[in-house]
C-alpha cells in the first residue's frame, strides 16, 4: 500500500492518493464481507467488473483525511 498526495491540481488541495496491490484489494473485500458476517471457506475467486484484480486506488477528496501509521494526512496538505 502506498499513501501519497494525489497528481490532480484542485482549489483547495491535491487530495490523497492509496495505492493498492490486488492481495489487498481481495482483503479489504473480504474484511467487508466478515464485518457482514459472510464467511467463505475454501478456494474462491475474486473478480472486479469479471476480471482478477492486480491493483486498486482509492481517492480521498482535499476536504478530507487519512490517518496511517499515527499520522494524519490532510487532503489539503500535511498536518501533524
């Protein structure tokens, strides 16, 4: 996973940009689903759109935040 400023020039910041691997993709559907209390077990497939995911991003608008690693991260820049 990488959190970076995103590219695009906005009014009130670059927002935030997190990158991800398709094994995180697949976790993060899966940590969805258990908080649903759909449990799968045993081999599955995981597609996006009926293809394998092999990466992900998620933006994060400038009006908002991401905390990692006890750090907050302001779309509009950096803050402690």
């Amino acid at each position: 996973m990488k959190i970076r400023y995103g590219t695009g020039i906005l009014e009130y910041g670059p927002g935030i940009s997190i990158d991800l691997t398709g094994v995180e993709v697949v976790t993060a559907i899966e940590t969805y689903l258990t908080a649903y209390r759909v449990y799968i077990n045993g081999p599955r497939t995981i597609t996006i759109n009926g293809a394998l995911c092999d990466k992900g991003n998620i933006y994060v608008d400038p009006s908002g935040f991401v905390t990692a690693r006890d750090r907050k991260i302001s779309g509009r820049g950096w803050s402690k």
